[in-house]
C-alpha cells in the first residue's frame, strides 16, 4: 500500500510538468561529453563604465577560511570543494564566488582572492563536482565578469577558464528545471557574450538573449511579481534585471529590443518587492523566504538609483491588491498586514512553495507581530518538510495535514487552489476574503474560507472549514521574535508584549494555547519564539487582535 500511495503521489507531481522538462530530465542520463578548452575569444571594448552594483556579503574570511549560511569551512584540500559533510547549498555557495563582488577589499584580500581563483581552476576539473553544475556556473560567471568590469585583471588561463565555462553552460541549460535557474543561465550567457568578442560570443549573447525574450513575460507577472512567488527569489530576479540593463549599457547595447524593455519590468518588479517588504526593510516570509540571501529592497533601490531609474510609489494608506500574484497589501497607520491569497506558483515549477495558502503576516511599526516560520534549509528530511509544512504557517491546519501536498525537498503533488476572492473597502473598514480546497480529498472534502477584517486599530480573522467531519482543525498564528504571549484563565484572552513595549490584546472564541516554536530568520539559524494555537470549534473561529495607535 507505502509503494502505491509513492507511486500515486508522483503522478500528481509529475502531471503538471512540461513536456521540455521530461526530455531535458531524460537528457541527462546521456554522456555529455568534455567542455571544449579552446583559448577564449577577445575581450569586446567597454563603452561606458560599468555601474558598482549591490555589494554581497563577505565570505572569504582569510586564507582558505570561508562562511556561508551561517557556517564557517575550509577550503583546506582539493575533495572539500565537494566536501559531503557540508550541505549542497552550502557547497553551492562556495562556488559562486559572491565574495568577489564584497565590500571594497586591501590589496592582501585581492591577492588571496586571486588564490582562490587559481585553486578553484586548478582543483576542479571540467565538467565533474558541485562547481560544473548549471546554476554555479552561471553565478560565477557572472561573479567573475563583475570583478574584471570593477577594474581587476583577468589573468589569460583564467579567461580560457572562464570561456570554458560558458561553453559547458550553452549546452547544459537547465531546461528540466525553467524558472530562476533558466533566468540565471541566460544572465549568464549575455554577460559573457557582452564581455567577450567575435562570432562565438555573439552565439552566446544571441541565446541568452532568446532564453530571456521567451520567459520574461511569462516569468514576470502583470503586477510585477516573479511568478514562483518567493519574495526572496523575486528580489534575487530583480537584482538579475538592474544587473541585465547594467551591462548592457556598458557594452552599448542598451537600445536593443530585451535591452529596452528591462526597465518598465525593473520597475513593475520593484512596485511589488516594495508591497511585499515589512516596515522594517525585510521581506514577507511566504514559500521560501529568509533573511540574508537575497540584496535587501535598500540596497536594490539604492542600486536602481546609480541606474538612473526612477522612484517608485511605495504602499500607501488602504488596501492594495496584487491580483496576478495573489498576495494583499494592508496599511492602517503603522500597521502593515500582507495575505497569502495564492497559488502556489506555476503549476510545473512549484519547488520553492510551502503549504501557507491563507496566511498572513503582520507588523506594527518596525516590529513583526504575526509571521510565517521561515526557511533555514534545502536539505531533505524532517526540518525541511516542517518549515514547508502547513502548521508552521499563521494559517488553519487540517487533519493535521498540509494545504498542498509538499515532499521531499522541491516537490508538490496536491496543490491548494484558492477562490472566491472578495475585497472590500468601505466606511473605514477593509475586509478581505477568500476559500480555498487544499483538503478536498478528505472525507466532507472540507473547503475552508478565511476573512480578515481590518477597523480602527484591530484585525478580526474569521476561520471557517465547511462540511468538516471531525474537531481536528486548528488555526496557529506564529508570533514574532521577542513578542511574548500571555493568557487569561479562561484561554479565551490574553496578551501580546513586543520587545518594543507593542501591547496587543487578543481573544478567541475558542480556548487557545501558546506553543513554542521555531522561526528561521536565516539558513542555518533558528529563533526560539511563541504560538498561539486555537482549535476550531464545530469548524468556526473567530480570532481578535486590538493594539493602541503610537502616541504622536
């Protein structure tokens, strides 16, 4: 019966992929030979020079000594570049070279990250280890046309290195994948077919250039949201975007058809990245979202700015509705509130989406109230699925199962599908609403609903779950890191105190409990926090939260 409920849950996964994506998984399975070690063609004449870009964050700490995620390692022998005591990600990281493009080095840093390069071409051979795949070649392409263009020298094996990278990347695209990793591998190939000159660099322009004019207008949605609905992955993609008008600029090819679009999608993408950004500059934590990976909203307008791009309008009083994405916007004071009112991403790429269908999160101030749990991971076993799970989400749980059915450690099979959405605005009360069928397969195929009402300095979130058959649905609604929760006798009230001195009253129609549990700000890092657990009674709960505006 385990083999057959396996086997059941793979075809509602793999149901929804394309067919490019099944013969590019089939694909891999052939020999795919050696990446060809020509010289590298000559270096295309620089027009104008290329603007500083966001600054990453400093990971090559001294000789050889390196952190990422939140993890220090050596480089200390050559099998440490695959090292299987450290996590993939992690190994990942290693190989993008993000510290090349840091904060303004001496010149003994510059001299030993010269040594890295050296030891990276030296100790990984063509086409084997974590550092030939796809998407770390595309960022260390990258990397390392962004520190030549910032005025360091390319030694002439390292250019024949690096143009053999580029030709290992034209035929290993990441067709089986699509999303970010196909954007990235575009990015990829138009830096370097902008860096580099003559006919063979023009191929490798000319298909990145293909790749982004197809999946740019699919990839971007009408509201500017990036369509895998991660805000992290979207800040990623927008900083993809500046750095795309960046270097074609540079190399004089601005006017060019992709080229002259990029800034109306720069800035429809930095619209929606300032929708889903919190009063205190970090992104909502819908799907896989954390701190620290991704450039800041800051930093991106910031690097905007050097663009020459304009401003954009930020959030204003009321409601705002990002319809093709499905996330709301709710401003009231100092109160900032977003909702999940999504799918969970594009039907065949769903890897980087949790099961938070109707969550939400809330801010009073700079400080997070109500939040999501976060992502510390990618590594497959028990924390990962938790962190995807529905009960680590300020959502309804039912039957103590997830909304979709996520698994391993990028796949979804049953996916939550939301409907009748009703968005109200009137006489000073915002009320938003919104069902979805993620537990359809239960006996009853309960459906749930759940409304937000937004007066005065309150939220009232109304919980519903029709045709329910038995009392296991439960609402949680994780708080904050430092927002202690207290409660009254009768379970019913209680209070929320914030490190910041926020005092919110809650009550529920329902006996509630606090829990402890972890909120994953970082990978590799987690922050004891509390829980308000309030179970459904006869499939109904009415949940209440009051705070006092800010003294002026």
């Amino acid at each position: 019966m385990q083999h057959l409920a396996s086997a059941a849950r793979l075809v509602r996964t793999v149901r929804h992929l394309k067919p490019v994506q099944v013969y590019a998984r089939a694909r891999l399975l052939l020999p795919r030979g050696w990446p060809e070690d020509r010289p590298a063609p000559a270096l295309r004449p620089v027009r104008v020079t290329f603007v500083a870009p966001t600054l990453q964050v400093r990971s090559l700490l001294g000789r050889w000594r390196v952190r990422f995620l939140n993890r220090e390692g050596e480089i200390a022998q050559p099998p440490q570049w695959n090292d299987k005591a450290q996590t993939k990600l992690w190994l990942y990281n290693l190989h993008y070279f993000d510290d090349l493009c840091g904060p303004p080095a001496d010149a003994a840093h510059r001299a030993l990250q010269r040594d890295v390069i050296n030891r990276w071409i030296a100790e990984n051979p063509p086409g084997a280890g974590n550092g030939w795949e796809p998407y770390p070649v595309s960022l260390r392409i990258v990397n390392w046309i962004k520190w030549a263009l910032a005025g360091e020298s390319l030694e002439p094996h390292w250019r024949d290195s690096l143009a053999m990278q580029v030709r290992w990347l034209s035929e290993h695209i990441e067709w089986h994948l699509l999303g970010n990793h196909l954007l990235a591998n575009a990015k990829a190939l138009v830096f370097a077919g902008l860096f580099f000159n003559g006919a063979e660099a023009d191929q490798w322009l000319a298909r990145g250039l293909s790749i982004l004019r197809r999946e740019l207008p699919e990839q971007i949605l009408p509201d500017g949201g990036h369509f895998e609905l991660s805000p992290m992955y979207h800040a990623i993609i927008l900083e993809d975007v500046l750095d795309l008008i960046n270097i074609g600029r540079t190399f004089g090819r601005g006017d060019a058809k992709v080229f002259r679009n990029l800034p109306d999608i720069a800035a429809r993408m930095r619209s929606w990245l300032a929708a889903m950004t919190h009063p205190d500059g970090g992104p909502a934590f819908f799907n896989d979202a954390a701190f620290g990976v991704a450039a800041s909203r800051a930093d991106l307008e910031a690097y905007a700015g050097r663009l020459g791009l304009g401003a954009v309008e930020e959030p204003g009083e009321g409601v705002q509705h990002l319809a093709a994405s499905g996330y709301v916007r709710v401003n009231r004071g100092d109160m900032a509130a977003i909702l999940d009112l999504a799918a969970v991403g594009p039907g065949y790429i769903p890897g980087h989406a949790h099961a938070d269908t109707l969550s939400f999160e809330l801010s009073l101030g700079c400080e997070r109230i109500v939040v999501n749990g976060g992502t510390s991971t990618y590594t497959p076993g028990a924390l990962r699925e938790a962190q995807r799970s529905t009960a680590a989400h300020s959502t309804v749980e039912v039957e103590g199962e997830n909304s979709s059915e996520v698994w391993a450690s990028f796949r979804v099979a049953r996916r939550a599908r939301v409907q009748d959405v009703r968005i109200e605005a009137a006489g000073g009360t915002i009320r938003v609403s919104a069902a979805h069928d993620g537990y359809r397969h239960l006996l009853g195929r309960p459906a749930c609903r759940r409304t937000w009402q937004f007066e005065g300095a309150s939220l009232v979130v109304a919980d519903e779950v029709a045709c329910l058959l038995s009392k296991k649905a439960v609402a949680r609604f994780h708080l904050g890191p430092g927002v202690a929760a207290e409660s009254d006798a009768d379970r019913r009230s209680g209070r929320l105190q914030s490190e910041g001195g926020r005092v919110v009253n809650w009550s529920a129609s329902s006996e509630a409990c606090i829990a402890h549990s972890p909120w994953f700000p970082e990978f590799g890092r987690s922050v004891s926090t509390d829980t308000l657990v309030v179970p459904l009674s006869a499939g109904q709960l009415v949940t209440r939260f009051a705070w006092a505006r800010p003294s002026v």
